[in-house]
C-alpha cells in the first residue's frame, strides 16, 4: 500500500546524535566531580547537555508529519549546545583555567580523535581521571563539533522541506496520484452505465411505439361499421342486375 507518510526518526543512526550522547555523559560526570549539587549551574548544565541530544530525538522523531517542527527542534538543539558551550568556557575562565587555542597541539589532537572515536563508554572513563581543564576543553570540542553537524542537518532539513513540501503538500499530492490511478476506472464503468440505460431506455420506448401504432391501425379497422364495410359488395351487385334490364 501506497503511503505519504514516510518511516522516519531513525535518530540513532545520525552522528551529530552520538556526539551529543557523549556530550551529555561528559557534563553529568563532569558536574558530580567538579560542581556542588547545590550549585544551580550543575543543573542548568546538565539540563542544556540533555536538551541537546533530546531535541534531535524528538525533531527526528516528529518529522513524519511535520517538517517544520523538526527543524524547529534541531534549532533547539543547536541553541541548547551552545549555552552549555557558554557554561564550559565560564568555567574555565573564572578559575583561571586554560581554554585551549583551536591550532595548539591539544586541540587539534583532541579534535582528530574525537572525529574518529563516537564510543560513548570510553569517554566515560576518561573523565573519571582526567582534570576538569582537560575535559572541559574535551567537552568544548566536541559540542564545537556538535554545532557543525547540526549546521548540516538543518541545511538538510531545509532543502528536503523545498524539494518536498510540509505534511499538508504532501496529501494534496498523494491524493491527486490515488486519483489519477483509482478515479478515471470509476468514472469509465460509470459512463458504461449510463450508456447502457441510455440505450435499455431507447429500446423500451422504440417497441411501444410499435405497439402502440399497430393497436392505432387495428382499433381503426374495428371501428368501422358492417354497413360500410359491406357497401361495395351491394353497389357492385345492383350494377350487375341493372344491366340486362336496359335490354
């Protein structure tokens, strides 16, 4: 069966969402060993890394019937990603911590490796013994990362919205191709119908006429008196008989 709603929401498979996994395992261990728990930040940034990888489940999820609330979510996303970005680098500032340069050695050892590496649970590990400088600068990088998959993925969403249409175009078009292929059979058998019963109708009324003609001539004849019909005969007699009399 023919369908225009496409199977969708096959999140998992997406890079930019293993990345935002690792993210948000990074921030919560990264906030139990370095934060209070009565720190608010711990749960505003907890919460950021959390909108992040969960906006794209829910965008990927939502875009079977709206297009429109993906990208919004995916924006969402990307917005969230970048205010944990701003609680990483406040972090780091206000205890007079590094925040690597992108071209030093650090970071860009760190970035091959972590545009090679989605295993969530070794990153897990590694924040368990590494200084919060390190995995804060670890966590900058990757959401960096993060911010330019989900870049991609809304110019995506963007261009299959153009080529496609929202969820309404999408019916319209799926009802017009059911049309053209279901419609026109419909409408032919119709118009055999009628034309059967056109022509049933034609004949009924071409036999009674018939009989009604023939019933006309033979209700005529009926109608005529003996004495006219017989009128001929009697002339015809009374000349036979005139006639040896004038001898």
């Amino acid at each position: 069966m023919n369908t225009f709603l496409k199977n969708k929401g096959n999140y998992k498979s997406l890079r930019v969402y293993k990345v935002s996994k690792i993210i948000y395992d990074i921030t919560y261990l990264f906030t139990r060993r370095f934060l209070s728990a009565r720190d608010r930040t711990t749960d505003q940034m907890v919460q950021a890394a959390r909108s992040g990888k969960q906006n794209i489940v829910e965008g990927s999820k939502a875009a079977t019937t709206s297009m429109e609330t993906q990208l919004k979510l995916t924006n969402v996303a990307k917005a969230s990603l970048q205010e944990l970005l701003e609680d990483y680098e406040d972090y780091l500032r206000v205890r007079e911590l590094a925040i690597w340069d992108k071209d030093s050695e650090k970071a860009l050892q760190t970035r091959r490796f972590c545009a090679t590496h989605l295993d969530d649970a070794y990153y897990r590990e590694a924040v368990k013994v590494r200084s919060d400088e390190t995995v804060a600068n670890i966590a900058i990088i990757l959401i960096h990362q993060a911010d330019v998959l989900l870049q991609g993925l809304i110019d995506r969403q963007q261009s299959d919205f153009l080529a496609q249409g929202g969820i309404r175009e999408q019916m319209s078009q799926a009802r017009r191709q059911w049309r053209s292929t279901h419609a026109p059979a419909s409408v032919s058998e119709q118009k055999q119908s009628a034309q059967s019963a056109q022509s049933s109708r034609q004949g009924s009324l071409t036999l009674a006429k018939s009989d009604k003609e023939a019933a006309s001539t033979h209700a005529s004849v009926s109608e005529q008196p003996p004495s006219a019909q017989s009128a001929p005969s009697s002339r015809q007699g009374s000349l036979t008989l005139a006639k040896p009399t004038n001898h």
